[in-house]
C-alpha cells in the first residue's frame, strides 16, 4: 500500500507533519471503528482493518526513518538490515567512541555533564545525516536511493544510542 | 457497508426512534448506570432510590442477591458475599491465592482460572460480574421503559486483554450488546465535556477502588487523542483498606483473623477512610477477642499508613508523562477520578507532583458512567451531529515467545489502536502442517515476567520443504484493545486455523456453554436469544446493503446489482422465518456476494473524504 497515497500527500522525504496529522484526523473521523457500532458484523471488521491501516500508514510516515524506508520500498529498494555489513571505519570508531562515553555516565562525578555531551554529539550526528538522507532520497535516483539506505542504517544506531541515553537519563533521576 | 452511515449518520432506516442505551461502570468498589435523556447525561436511580450500586454479590442457596442488600449480609456470611470481583477478572488461580491470602473466600481452581466455591455452587468471576451488569441493565429498562439496544462498558485503561474479555464476556452472559468497551479515563475526558472549546493536554488521575490508571490526553477540536497509559491494575482504595487493617490488627493484638472479623475491621477500615477524609480524628470502637478497644486514628497516621501506595501512583504517573515525550509543565489540566480521589492526601500529592490544582467538579464516582452514557448514545446512533473521536491506545506491549524464554514485541505499549501488526514465520521441518505461538502482554524481557495471553496452535499449513512455508500471521488489536490473531500461507494463499488456548480467559465454546447452563436461559429461551440475534443481524446486513446499493450502485456491473439484489430478497424472506441457521446461511451469503462491493465502497470513500477535505482547503 502506497502510504503517501492514502493520505495525498506528495511522495517525499520532506513532509508536512501538520498537513499530515490534519488528513489522518480526517480519515479516522470516517473509519474509526466507533463509526460502525450499529453495523454488521462483516462491516465492523472491515472498519477495523480500514483503521488500522489508517494508523498504520500514519505512525511510518509521521517518523522520518520510517518514512524513508517506506518511500525506497515504494522504489523498489530494501533496506536489508542484519546482512549487509559497514565499511565505514571512521563511522564505526565513532560509534564505539560513544558506547564508551554512555558507558562512563554511570560512574561519572558529574553524569549530567557527559550527558549533555552525549546527547550533544548524538544530535549532531543524527541530524548531519537526516540532511544527508534527504538529499540523497530527493535526486530519486537508483544510486543515491542505495546511499539512502546505507544513511537509514547508520540513523538507526544513533537512534539507539539516543533512546540508551535516554533510558540512562530516567535511572539516573530515579 | 454502513459507508453511507459515515456520511450522514442519521439516516438509518428508523430515523426518529430513539434508541434505549446506557452506560455503565463496573467499578471494583461500586458500579452505576447512567444515560442520556433529553440531551443530558445523569446516573440512574435503582427501586431503592440509589444510583450507586455496592459491587458485591451475595450467593444464597435460593437465590442471588446483588448491592446494598449482600453489603449488609456480608458479615454474617463472608463466604458467600463476594467483593471487589473486578480484581478478580482475567486472573489465574495460582496467582490469587498467593496475592489475596487476606480474603474470605474458597478459591477453586478452574483450569487454571480462579474461581469460588458459593452456596450456589462454583462461580467464576465472569459469572459473579455477569449479575452485577444484569441488575444494572434492569434499573436502565425498568427507569427507560424498554429493552437496551446496547450499552458502553468501561474498564480501566490498564487493564489487560485478559481482564478486558473477561468484562465483555461478562456482558455477553448478562445478554448485552456491547458497543464499545471504553477506558474510564477517556469516559471522564469526555464526561467533562473537555471537548466544548477546550483545547490541550489534559491528565486523568483515576484511583478507584482496586485499580489505578494515569492517562495523557491531548484535546483538540472534539479529538480525544490518548497519549500515552499507564497504572497498576492491582492498586486502588482497597489497598488503603487493608493497610488500616494491618493496623486495626496490630493493636487488637490477635495473631490471626477469623473471615467474620476480617470482614468487620475491613467494613471499619472503610468507615475510618471516609471519615479521616473530612475530619482530621476520628475515634471508634474495635471490636476483639476480648471485648472492645476504644482507639482513635488521626489524619497524619492514617497518610503516613497509606504514603508509599500514593507516592506508587506518583511513580506510575511520572513514566507515563515521560512515556507521552512530555513535561508537568505542558499538562494544562488534571482530572481527578475515583472516589478514592477523597482522601485528602491523595489530592495533595496530585497537586504537588503537577503543579496545579485537579478538577473535581463532577463528583468522581459518578464521572466515568456519565461518560460512557455519552458515548453509548453516541454509538447507538441518537446523536447524528457528533463530532467526537476518540483514539486509544494499548496500554502494555504485546509480544511472541521467542528462543529462550525472552519476548520479542510486535505492537509496543501507546500504539494507537485499532492496529494491526504481521509477522512472518517459517517452518523449520520438511511437511511440517503445525505450528504454536505463545503471546504475552508486559514489557519486560523475559516471558516469565510478562502477562501469558494465550496459545494460538495453527494448523492446516501446506506440507513444504522446511522453510518454503511463509506464514503471515496478524495480530490484530481492535477498538476494544481486544487482540484477535489470523494466519495464511503465502505462496498459496491458505488461511490457517488458529486455536486459540487463552492463558487466563474462557474460550468462547466455555462461554456458549455457560449462557446455556445459566439459570436465566431456560432452553427454550437461549434458542429464542440465538433467532433474536440472528433476526437483528439479518436486518442490519439488510439496511446497510440496501443502503449502500442506493447511494452507489454505479460502482457494480449489472449482473453483480442483479445477485445482490436476488440475495437481499432471500435475506429478506428468511429472516421473518424462525429458522436461525438459515438466516445465518443467507446472512453469510449475502455478505460474501458483497465482499467485493464493500471493498470498493470503502476505496471510493477514502478517496472522497480527502477530496472534500482539499475542496475546503481552496
């Protein structure tokens, strides 16, 4: 299913969010489930899997990493996570680099301080490739849709360390 | 088919009749049934004059007695008066009986499930809830005058798949129709009319008598949009209660309480709770071995007693905050729920932790039926003009059994339901025909310490080389945040069969066969129900076809309008027949003939509803 069709919105990396949400509303005002209470049976099932697409389609275009899976399946790319490994020795020192610091907050004297650090490092990464991916995903040319690819994969660890950092943050206030 | 239902709801085929609905709240302490009459919402009154009804049930040898009148029996019969069976709900025998040492009653074993044994011999506690709806259900035909089309059933937002098919197969043995199990934070959002103007995010505080639930809404043009859930199912005013009795017994002195004394410091502990709530000392009379103690219990014992239970809450309301990505500082709004919201310490911390004063405007034991009477007049289709939506989520991941023992999730916690989720798998043996899933509901790790839901054994798989079987299975979570699970063989397209083994539930042949044998349905009267259920589902498949026939015949060929129409005859034929099984077949006839149409409706209006949408725009 075409997810940028459904709600007809452009075929895009760069999105409206706002727009987004406002179509979605409109759509489960009409398929929401509690529309079909006095319907039959055939009916109310039907509406729930009609809404659940609905929500379905919304939660991967509404995040940006989902949404760039979603549009290089719709060109035929697939992101095949676990079999491809990286070549990238600069980006793997990196992210040992940061395991290492997250590592340390723990037993730091001032964890918020490398806190900051990390979370400071992370998004600036995260955010260095996000431009790199809408970039690449913009030509919607075969080979930059493989560089895309190779970015979505990268974004994902940073994603990672970013929710590692987070879960650290909540034990550390606990 | 009911599309043209979404585009003007009123017009069904009797659009003057006013459709009888009620809500109803089946709390752990009390429950109440309310409606919507003349545009308001208000509880209803029982013969006795009292809108809110003790959830207890008094099981006696000739007959079952349900509220106020089982209160009072209750000391002199603790074992067959039960109480606060809500906790009870979807729950395992083993598991009860090493949590509820305290209570008075005679668990049993029930496959696995508890259940306890009465002057009326065993009952489950679907069973016991079952006469708790049933008496409900009579107040609000006796007071409207007439036979429910449906009601709205709320249960807290924590609560489980297991305890929320409990609940619903609870209604089903008391002969209601459920529109909708609704989330009692969600009742109240909507109860406060937090729709009219008011915009932002709003946080519902609920402690009721055995469970407590936070929730995050945010609140914008009539959506009711849940952010993010949480609580704890197993924590509520019952808990205060057992903590003053843990007290009670410490300065009586005796090692050990009978049922009958329990029962008695239990009614005390309640009584001190209410008092303590509006008086900063109450003294009362405790009763002993040896006669009576004269004791008192001021305000600052009584918080200091229940503090670590309030400051859980507390806890449980800081993750959820999190868990919704937001700050005490966004939270516009807090509304309080539950009359365990009374006791004054439980207020004060709510304030404190959110910095502003909660709302308690509707008295917090009537909001949640109000809420649900709402939106069952909604749902049953009185109110065509109603702007609401209210999107839920689910409240704990659902996950599978994996190698090890560890859970793998598929749909995580704060989904917005329904949802629908696939999942491949593959066989790993050459001709293998079967395969067992185990799906648990928590968030931890390991499969011992998430909630087992059930066992779904698919079968009917093409034999193939190990491997070259792919099997799709969906886990679908519906509007109820009911899970239902469906399976099919990819390369040739076979749906497998799915038995379902629910962990801590009743499989719906055990159901079937509990309407059977309950006392209220002689024989002749279930067969009734079964032609009454058939007859109201004909003529709904009727309504919606036809319906759907008028508003977009342009959408079949000719020869397809021509079978439709031959089938909507014949369903129209049999259905004023008594044959059930007839009407079932040409019901099921009917809706396969239309499988196709539907799905182009439904295509059609999709594209509709976004077209309208940028012809505003413009």
């Amino acid at each position: 299913m075409n997810y940028f069709q459904l709600f007809q919105v452009p075929a895009q990396f760069d999105l409206d969010l706002t727009e987004l949400g406002t179509r979605y509303l409109e759509l489960q005002r009409n398929f929401h489930p509690d529309n079909f209470a006095a319907a039959s049976e055939r009916d109310r099932l039907l509406a729930v899997q009609q809404a659940a697409n609905i929500n379905d389609a919304y939660h991967s275009l509404k995040q940006p990493l989902l949404r760039a899976e979603h549009l290089l399946a719709l060109r035929g790319v697939k992101i095949s996570h676990e079999q491809r490994s990286f070549t990238d020795t600069c980006f793997l020192m990196q992210q040992m680099e940061l395991r290492e610091l997250l590592g340390d907050i723990p037993h730091s004297s001032d964890p918020y301080a490398l806190i900051d650090e990390a979370e400071q490092q992370i998004q600036q990464q995260k955010n260095s490739l996000l431009h790199q991916l809408a970039k690449a995903l913009d030509a919607n040319l075969h080979e930059q849709d493989l560089q895309a690819a190779d970015i979505i994969r990268k974004l994902k660890f940073f994603f990672k360390l970013q929710h590692e950092l987070e879960l650290i943050e909540q034990q550390l206030q606990d | 088919m009911a599309l043209l239902q979404i585009a003007e709801p009123g017009q069904s085929a009797a659009p003057h009749q006013h459709k009888l609905a009620a809500g109803i709240d089946l709390g752990t302490t009390n429950s109440l049934v309310a409606t919507v009459r003349s545009g308001q919402a208000s509880t209803l009154k029982n013969a006795a004059g009292d809108d809110m009804v003790p959830s207890v049930v008094l099981y006696q040898a000739d007959k079952v007695v349900v509220g106020k009148a089982a209160v009072a029996a209750a000391i002199a019969d603790p074992q067959n008066s039960i109480f606060s069976v809500k906790r009870l709900m979807g729950r395992g025998y083993a598991e009860t009986v090493a949590q509820a040492q305290q209570l008075p009653y005679l668990f049993v074993d029930q496959q696995g499930l508890v259940a306890i044994e009465t002057a009326q011999g065993v009952k489950n506690p679907v069973e016991v809830s079952a006469e708790i709806l049933a008496t409900l259900a009579d107040t609000a035909s006796q007071t409207l005058g007439g036979e429910l089309t449906g009601v709205v059933i709320t249960v807290p937002a924590y609560f489980d798949d297991a305890q929320r098919q409990a609940t619903k197969d609870a209604a089903k043995l008391a002969g209601l129709n459920v529109l909708r199990l609704l989330n009692e934070p969600t009742a109240a959002a909507l109860a406060y009319g937090l729709d009219s103007g008011q915009e932002g995010v709003v946080a519902v505080y609920d402690l009721g008598g055995g469970t407590f639930d936070i929730s995050i809404l945010r609140l914008k043009r009539g959506v009711f949009e849940v952010l993010a859930t949480g609580g704890d199912s197993a924590l509520g005013g019952d808990d205060f209660d057992h903590a003053i009795v843990q007290w009670l017994q410490q300065q009586s002195g005796e090692a050990e309480l009978a049922h009958q004394r329990l029962r008695q410091y239990l009614q005390l502990a309640r009584q001190i709770k209410e008092q303590l709530s509006a008086h900063d000392l109450y003294a009362f009379e405790l009763p002993t071995a040896n006669g009576s103690l004269a004791l008192s219990l001021t305000r600052e014992q009584f918080d200091s007693l229940i503090q670590p239970l309030v400051r859980k809450t507390i806890r449980a309301c800081k993750q959820t905050l999190r868990d919704a990505g937001l700050t005490t500082a966004e939270v516009a709004k807090v509304v309080m729920v539950g009359g365990s919201t009374r006791v004054p310490l439980v207020r004060t911390a709510v304030g404190e932790f959110f910095a502003t004063e909660p709302l308690t405007s509707i008295d917090p034991d009537k909001v949640v039926a109000v809420g649900a009477a709402i939106q069952a007049n909604v749902l049953v289709g009185n109110k065509s003009d109603a702007d609401t939506l209210l999107l839920d989520v689910i409240p704990l991941s659902l996950g599978l059994e994996t190698m090890g023992g560890l859970v793998e999730k598929i749909i995580p916690r704060n989904t917005i339901i329904p949802v629908a989720r696939a999942q491949e798998f593959t066989t790993f043996k050459d001709g293998q025909t079967a395969m067992s899933l185990h799906v648990l509901q928590g968030e931890r790790e390991l499969v011992d310490h998430c909630r087992s839901l059930a066992k779904f054994n698919l079968t009917d798989i093409p034999p193939m080389a190990a491997g070259g079987a792919h099997i799709r299975v969906t886990f679908q979570v519906d509007a109820d945040g009911l899970l239902s699970v469906t399976a099919q063989e990819k390369s040739s397209g076979v749906t497998a069969s799915i038995q379902v083994k629910p962990s801590y539930g009743l499989s719906d042949d055990q159901v079937a066969t509990m309407i059977q044998s309950s006392m209220q349905y002689a024989k002749q009267d279930m067969q009734q129900r079964l032609l009454r259920e058939q007859q109201v589902e004909a003529s709904r498949v009727w309504e919606a076809v036809s319906a759907a026939i008028a508003a977009d015949a342009h959408l079949l060929g000719a020869a397809e309008l021509l079978e439709i129409e031959q089938a909507l005859s014949t369903l129209k034929i049999v259905s004023q027949g008594n044959d059930t099984a007839a009407i079932k077949a040409a019901i099921d006839k009917t809706n396969h003939i239309t499988d196709e149409f539907a799905a182009r409706r439904m295509d059609n209006s999709i594209r509709q509803a976004l077209q309208g949408h940028k012809v505003d725009e413009v």
